[in-house]
C-alpha cells in the first residue's frame, strides 16, 4: 500500500533475509513492490563504505543488526514448520535462546541434552512424526532407551511436531491417547513445538518466569507439558 500518486521503489533489502530473487529471466532479479522486476544489483567493494556521505556506515551497521536478529529469531520459528535434521537444530536453538547448555550432536539420533544448571537435564528426543504419535511409532521407543539411559537428575522430553503445515491453533492432540499413557508411564514430559515456541517468547518478556518454566518441566513427571495462557 502507499498514498496516491508515489512512485513504487525497489525493494532494495541487499543480504537482508526476505530478498524474493527471479532467477527464471535473464539473470537475478529483485522484485518491486509493483511486481515488476529489475537486475539485482552486485555486491560493492568494501572501500565503498568509506566513500559514502555521513550516516551511511552507521545505517549499513544498524540494517546488518537488525538482519541477524530476523535469522536468529528465523532460525527458532522454524520449529513450528520444519521436520527432521532441521527441526532437531531448531529445538536446539531454542533452549540455547533460552540460555542453556546445549549439545546436540549434528546427524545423530539420540537425545539434544539440555543442561539447567545445578537442577539436571533435558534429554530431549525430537519426534519424525508428521502425524499423530501412535503406540507403534518409533518416537516411543527412542524415549524409552533415552529413559534407560538417563541419570537421576535427568528428564526425558518428547518434541512433538505434527502436521506442520497447519497452523498451530488448529493442528490435533500431537500423542494418541494409548501411546500418551505409556509416555505417561515412562515419566515423559510431551512438549509441542508451538509451546517451545511460546516458552522462548516467554523469555524475552520475563526470563525468571521463562527459567521457572523449564524448571517446571523438568519436574513434571511424565505427561503433557503446559504453558498457562495470561
């Protein structure tokens, strides 16, 4: 949208996450607000900088902030959509957000470890499921042996993301009820991504409320895992 009669611009956001390119033509492309598309401009020379009028550095630095808070803040809402290796690096982005103690081997099927301090651990198993855990899916199995080997100040956390290309608010219960009752069984706390998700916008509002949470979680004993709505 824009007042009448102005002339559209270019969206000129030059290794800003949110560029759309068109490679189909000619070239890269940028797209105009209008839809339109131009050629991407190359990328200048760093001594460009030190030619350019007063305020350009200090807007250059300001645009190249803001654009690592858009990939880190990316980096954690790609656990409500993703699944897989890059669901799993999500999971661990957020509790590293949340300012634990993360380790998460890349490529390995075993738990994402989650220190809390003095308080233990997370063991946290990643589910693959796209649906609905049943009593047959592997994800019981792997929280099972993550449960065999846990310590005594451990607890097992299954990351459940199903139907992710629904939103959220409309997506179904993530665990079947007979496979809810053997996590139940086993001490297995069930957390969806959309309250992982709501735990790491917790924090940026009030970080003590954030870390009693996850205390919270690591006390529960088995079941699904809940944030109070305000």
């Amino acid at each position: 949208m824009g007042y009448p009669g102005a002339q559209a611009k270019p969206i000129t956001t030059k290794g800003v996450p949110g560029l759309v390119v068109d490679t189909t033509l000619t070239g890269p492309r940028e797209v105009t607000v209008t839809g339109r598309t131009q050629p991407a401009l190359a990328q200048a020379p760093e001594w460009v900088v030190a030619e350019m009028p007063p305020g350009y550095q200090t807007r250059l630095i300001e645009i190249q902030r803001l654009s690592a808070d858009l990939r880190a803040m990316d980096s954690i809402g790609r656990v409500l959509w993703e699944t897989g290796e890059p669901l799993r690096d999500a999971v661990g982005a957020v509790f590293g957000a949340l300012k634990c103690e993360v380790d998460a081997t890349a490529g390995t099927a075993g738990p994402i470890a989650v220190k809390l301090g003095e308080s233990g651990r997370l063991l946290v198993v990643v589910s693959g499921a796209a649906g609905p855990i049943q009593k047959t899916n592997e994800e019981l199995a792997q929280a099972f042996q993550a449960v065999q080997f846990a310590a005594v100040d451990d607890r097992v956390v299954l990351v459940v993301n199903n139907d992710p290309a629904t939103p959220p608010a409309e997506r179904p219960d993530p665990v079947l009820p007979d496979a809810l009752g053997v996590l139940h069984r086993m001490g297995v706390d069930v957390v969806t991504t959309a309250t992982l998700l709501r735990l790491w916008r917790l924090s940026l509002e009030d970080q003590e409320k954030a870390r009693q949470a996850l205390e919270r979680l690591h006390a529960q004993d088995g079941g699904p895992f809940v944030i109070p709505s305000r």
